[in-house]
C-alpha cells in the first residue's frame, strides 16, 4: 500500500497535468455522474432549483476535487488551504465585485431581449419570483463555480502559466474545460459551435481578470456565476409560463456576446498575451516551490 501511494505521488509529480486531467474527468465522469443518475431516479420530491444543483454536486466539483487532491500531494495541508484562501473575497474587490454582477445582469437582459422578452415582463419575473433568482446566485457560487474554478484557474491555468505564454495557457484551459462538458457536445452542430466559442471568450476574459485581481478566485467565481445564474433562473420561469423557446434563444445570443468579448479583448491587449509571466511561483508535487522567471 505505501509502495502503490508513493508511486502515486511520484507518478502525479511527474505528470502533474494529466493527473489533474485524469482526476477531474474520473471524479465527474466515474462517480458524479452516476451519483447524478442515481438522484434523479430515486430523490424524494423537491423544489426545481434544489434537485438541478443537488444532483450536479459530484460532477461539478470534479475539478475542484482535483485540484484540492494534487495541492494535498504537493504541501499536505497548507498547500489545500492555500487553494481554497484564494477564494476568500478581499475589501478591494468590491468595485470589481460590482462591474461584474452588473455586466452579467445587463449581458443576460439584454440576451434575453433579443430572445423576445420583453422589459416589463422580465422585471415581472423577477418581482414576483425575487428569492427563486437569489437561490439561482447563491448555489451558482457555492456549487458550480467553485466546484470548477478551483480546478480550471485555481489550479490548471497557473499550472501552463509555467511553461507556456497566457494566450497558449488559455486556450489549453478553454480546451479542457470544454471537453469536459462532453455530454453538451452531443447536442445540435449549432448549440455545441456556440457553446465552445462562448467557452473560449469566457476562458479568455477569465484568465484577464485571475491575473489582473492577484490571482485570486473569488471574482472568478462570481464572474462564471453570473453567466449562469440569470439564464437558470429564467428556464425556470420559462417551464411556468409561456416562453420556452426563449431560453434557447437568449442563450445562444449570450454565447455570442461572451465570445465576442473574450476575443475582443485578446484582440486589443494581444502583446500582453503572447508573453509568458515571470516570477510565477506554484508549488511541485514532492513539496518544494518552483520558481519560474
């Protein structure tokens, strides 16, 4: 037994990526999804909002787990802890904090408009449906955010950060996240294309605030809940009332607008991209620190 953990250890040491890769795709894939099966068919009736994220939990806090487990093998404790302080919110970032929600609100209002709905009918929605929204934003943050931004910023992309330029570091993390929502890659040619062009701009405006924030998680986490709380929410409203066609509608042109921007972005900040970060300091596996100008 300890022969098969230290080779374990020697083996994620060496090849820290893939295990992260390895790990994260196991966790989701080999038990979440089966722990999500298995709620949906035998969980006792519950509210809509609580079945949708209760039964993500495992799935969605694959790469979380993942990247807790590899920081667990490289410094034990403090390394894990480390990990998870980062998503601790800071006094300074509360100006941040504020342009984010309200980028995602007026980015989401404005897709759902071009979906058909109206003004009135959305600040109806939420008037009458205030606390459903609320629930949305905070099981957003506490489950599907965190669960994935601890992995795909707080591990992974610092990780590349080493060995590669912010541009190539971010398309990598855009790949791996993208393909981890295998399942939305068997939908329609249009809903995947649309969904892996937002993933990639997402990836990229991501990338631009972790580094631009310390490297921290909080505001990442907020960020990534704001994309998807609003347009959960409305699904929601959308199965009690009359505009289902609307959620699909408002999604794809929320795709679009993150896409753009992120790529947007890159064009207008492009040599800041193609550098490489100096003094970038992550810990290694067998629990020393390396130090990467």
């Amino acid at each position: 037994m300890l022969v098969s953990f230290r080779f374990l250890t020697r083996w994620f040491g060496e090849h820290p990526i893939a295990g992260f890769l390895l790990l994260t795709f196991g966790i989701s894939y080999l038990i979440g999804f089966p722990a999500l099966i298995t709620y949906t068919a035998w969980a006792p009736p519950q509210p809509r909002v609580l079945r949708t994220y209760a039964s993500r939990v495992l799935v969605v806090y694959g790469p979380g787990l993942a990247a807790i487990l590899l920081s667990l093998l490289a410094q034990g404790r403090p390394g894990a802890t480390d990990l998870v302080r980062r998503l601790v919110p800071r006094r300074r970032d509360l100006p941040w904090a504020v342009w984010i929600v309200l980028a995602g609100a007026v980015s989401s209002g404005l897709a759902l408009a071009r979906a058909g709905v109206s003004f009135g009918e959305l600040v109806g929605a939420i008037r009458s449906a205030g606390l459903l929204l609320l629930t949305h934003c905070v099981l957003q943050i506490l489950i599907v955010s965190i669960g994935e931004e601890l992995g795909w910023r707080g591990w992974l992309l610092p990780r590349l950060l080493e060995r590669f330029t912010r541009l190539r570091a971010t398309l990598l993390t855009a790949a791996a996240w993208g393909l981890w929502h295998g399942p939305l890659l068997l939908s329609p040619p249009r809903t995947t294309a649309l969904f892996l062009f937002a993933v990639l701009g997402l990836s990229f405006l991501f990338t631009w605030t972790w580094v631009h924030t310390g490297q921290r998680l909080f505001l990442v986490v907020l960020a990534h809940a704001t994309v998807n709380a609003p347009m959960f929410f409305w699904e929601d409203v959308a199965a009690l009332g009359s505009h289902t066609g609307a959620t699909r509608s408002a999604w794809y042109a929320l795709e679009v607008m993150y896409a753009l921007a992120g790529c947007g972005l890159v064009l207008v900040t492009r040599m800041w991209w193609v550098q490489r970060p100096t003094h970038h300091l992550t810990p290694s596996l067998h629990g020393q620190p390396d130090l990467h100008g």
